[in-house]
C-alpha cells in the first residue's frame, strides 16, 4: 500500500503511533492520552 512510510512511538509509553501524535514544547513525540494528562498538568501549575 505505501500509505504511511514510518510510524512514530510514544517517547512516555512506547505505544506505536500511525496517524495521531502530538510534539510537546520540549520535542517529545507523544500519543494523544499523553498529550492530554501533560495539557492537565500544565493547566493546574
């Protein structure tokens, strides 16, 4: 098929990312459940 040529992996988790991930400020690759619990964290500080 040759949709997607590599894949990304969660730099917190290690889960394989296909097609949804988010770059945090400080360059980490992660998946969407780690986005979201570091967006919380942020807004609490």
């Amino acid at each position: 098929m040759g949709i997607l040529t590599s894949t990304f992996n969660c730099q917190n988790n290690s889960k394989t990312l296909w097609l949804k991930y988010y770059k945090l400020p400080n360059g980490k690759t992660v998946c969407p459940e780690c986005y979201y619990l570091y967006k919380n964290t942020e807004e609490i500080k």
